[in-house]
C-alpha cells in the first residue's frame, strides 16, 4: 500500500502569515504538537511545534517570523511501512506528504495509518495469530510455510520482529485463517519450534490498537 491512498486533503497546513495564535488553536483543534507550516507557493517549508510556539511573547506575530522546525514529509509513492517508520521515529501524529519540490500533497494521520497496517496485515478478519520464536541460525521462513499449509492453513499476514536488547531471537506473527490454531500449533512443535503465543478472533478484536502499535514498532528497523 501506497501513501498516496491514505492521504488527507482535507486538513490543511499551517501558512507562513498565520499568526502563532492560529498555530496554537490549530494544534489544540488537531490534538497534535506539530503541524507543518507552508509558504505562498504551498511549498513545505517546515513544521511549527507547540514547545517553539508557546515561549512566544507576542501571539500576533507571523510564522514567517520564527525559526520553523525542519520540515519531515514523504512522497505520495513512498510504501506505508517506511511512513509509519517516520511517525514513529519522528512521534508525529500527522506527518505531510510532498512531492520531490517539497510541494505540499496533504497529510497521513496516525489512525489511517494503523487502520491500513490493519488491513495489510489482516487483523481484523476472521482468524488467529501465533508467534513463533527462532534463533539466527534457524531463521527461514519457508519451512515455516510449508508446516503452516501442510497442516491446513492459510497465511493471512506475517509480521517479523528482529533480535533487540530484550530479545537475542526472531519473533515471527503469523495471522491464519483458522480461529483455533492449536492444531498448526502442535504441528510446528513437533518440528522443534517454539510457540510464543496464540489469539483468536475474540481476543484480536479486543486489542486491534495495540497489535497495531506492535506492527508499527516491528518496522522501526
């Protein structure tokens, strides 16, 4: 999935003649502690932040006026996994989408993001999920495959989750198409793997946010 196709046109920046009291009611209106700036060109020129606006002494004065964060934007063919990458590096709930001149397309929101990531990863559907641990050496993911179909199953999405400071293994979340996986589950331990943890549809429904969250941070490699 393309940026592109989650894209919002309908929320529009910040100019370089608005006032900083108008940033300041723009961010409160959005819930948002950043907000890209624009100049008389639509041309992103960088992004206003609440911290910055606020240490103002004279509310009327212009944006064009201040010293303006850098600004972070991505092009409307760029891939969602490297946006949410962004966002959540950058933490920004809205992050701008501009051509190569820095010209300004519209913006992406948190939430279309975790909803797209959702859909990519299919985690509202009907199924379940199982993490399975691997080691470096044993890291391949068509044995996996090939266990999962032998037993019966179908791959909806996979997720990995690379070696980190808690964690010297790969995590591997697959979502199936059964609600009880035990049976795949069983099948996969017979071969020596092991299952770190199993969901149905019930429970996914319950935590569709926070599984999100987990994808986004699972890209921010």
């Amino acid at each position: 999935m393309l940026v592109k196709e989650i894209t919002n046109t309908e929320i529009s920046p910040l100019k370089v003649a608005d006032t900083v009291a108008a940033a300041l009611l723009r961010l409160d209106l959005l819930h948002t502690s950043r907000i890209p700036v624009v100049d008389e060109e639509s041309r992103l020129v960088g992004m206003a932040s609440l911290d910055k606006l606020i240490e103002v002494v004279d509310d009327n004065t212009p944006l064009r006026e201040l010293e303006l964060s850098d600004p972070i934007s991505v092009p409307p063919h760029q891939h969602l996994f490297e946006a949410a990458r962004i966002m959540l590096a950058k933490e920004l709930y809205l992050l701008p989408v501009a051509e190569q001149n820095m010209q300004f397309v519209g913006m992406i929101k948190k939430q279309d993001v975790l909803t797209a990531l959702g859909n990519v990863f299919n985690l509202s559907s009907y199924g379940s999920v199982i993490t399975v641990e691997l080691d470096y050496n044993d890291f391949t993911l068509s044995d996996l495959v090939w266990i999962i179909e032998m037993e019966g199953a179908k791959i909806l999405g996979v997720a990995v989750q690379q070696p980190d400071e808690e964690s010297v293994s790969y995590r591997v979340s697959f979502k199936l198409n059964l609600q009880d996986s035990s049976v795949i589950s069983s099948g996969l331990r017979r071969f020596g793997y092991t299952i770190l943890s199993e969901a149905n549809s019930e429970i996914l429904e319950g935590d569709f946010s926070d599984r999100a969250d987990e994808l986004i941070r699972y890209l921010d490699i």
